[in-house]
C-alpha cells in the first residue's frame, strides 16, 4: 500500500494532468497554465507530472490555435526545463501537438553538440539557421565540457523533421531556432570540432572577457 504522502503526490499529478489536458484541447489558457504547478509538484505512477502530461497530450489528434500560440510562449521561456524532465522523443511527439506546425519547405539547419550526443545519434531539439549561433553553442556552451568536447552538426532537415520555427517575435536571443525531430533527419555532419574543457576553465575564460 502506498504511504499517505504519495498516494496525494499522485493524486495531485494526475488531477494537474487531467486539468492541462482538458485546458489543452478546448483551448482554455488559465486553465492550462493553471495546471503546471501541480504537474512541476505533483507525480504519476508513470514518473514525474510533465512525463505524464507530454505523453497524454501526443495522443490528441487536435489542438486550437490559441492552445498552440499559448504553449509557444510557456516553451519559449521553459523549454530548457521541460527536456530536463521529459526525454526528447516524448517531448517531440506532444510539441507536434502544442506548438504550431512548420509549413515550409526542407530547410539547412545546423546546432552545436557534444561529441558524446553525435556518436549516439542523441541530437536535441533546438537547432538553428544560423552556423555562427551553431559555432557558439558548441565553442562556448555546456556541450564543450562533455567527455570528447564538442561539435558543430549541419543537416538538410525535412520538412517532416521540423515541428515548428521559432518567430523572430518571440526568438529572444536572436538564434534562428527550430524544434526538430531527429527520428526524420537524414544525414547529418561534423562542420567542426572543439576540444573538451573543464567546467571551471570555461568559466575562467568568460570572466576574462
């Protein structure tokens, strides 16, 4: 039998779930963004509340506008947490959901990336048109300090592998960004290569500056 404390952890989650779900699909924002307290704090019998939630949202075949320009805010600001706590296959499904579909064509992408995620085909979602914004992911990012350093990866994205550009509105850092999927890319290649370096002598180097 479940303890007290974590039967209401999980029945806390599920209701947050239920609420983000339900705000989703009819296109009610308050109650949607009501909800993430209780999925940030609450948990499922399936793992954390937003693993749950991404997972039950991939299933909806639809979603209103306002859902979607809605979520795009939330992501822009969060997305560094929200694949944190969901793995970025699971992300990927429920954004084809959430965010507004990409509707042009295949399109060069490029994004900098640790070596370690390159020899496992791991690539994350963010990926830009821009090479310099690439470059300094990889040459200045925590990527760098990955076993092996980093790289600089350059694709022909699909169009079924872009779910949604990021508008020039809402890019805050000016970065070109697109959510890709990687289960659509095709090739994809090493431009450049940064060596690995320790947390504390890339620190180093930014206060120098």
């Amino acid at each position: 039998m479940l303890r007290p404390e974590i039967k209401a952890e999980i029945d806390k989650g599920k209701l947050a779930v239920r609420e983000f779900i339900e705000g989703a699909a009819t296109g009610d924002q308050e109650r949607m963004l009501a909800s993430i307290d209780g999925i940030e704090d609450g948990c499922t019998e399936l793992g954390g509340g937003w693993v749950c939630a991404m997972r039950s949202v991939s299933k909806l075949r639809s979603v209103p506008s306002v859902t979607k320009t809605c979520f795009l805010n939330y992501y822009v600001r969060y997305g560094d947490h929200l694949r944190q706590e969901c793995s970025d296959l699971i992300l990927a499904d429920a954004l084809r959901v959430l965010l507004p579909m990409y509707r042009g064509s295949a399109k060069h992408l490029y994004r900098g990336e640790s070596l370690h995620n390159r020899s496992r085909r791991t690539y994350g979602l963010s990926w830009t048109a821009s090479i310099e914004v690439a470059r300094n992911h990889a040459m200045k990012g925590i990527a760098r300090t990955a076993k092996g350093g980093s790289v600089v990866l350059e694709t022909l994205a699909p169009k079924e592998a872009i779910i949604c550009k990021v508008p020039r509105t809402q890019d805050r850092y000016h970065e070109e960004e697109y959510i890709v999927d990687r289960r659509y890319l095709m090739a994809v290649k090493v431009t450049e290569r940064f060596s690995e370096m320790h947390v504390n002598d890339m620190q180093l180097r930014r206060e120098a500056k």
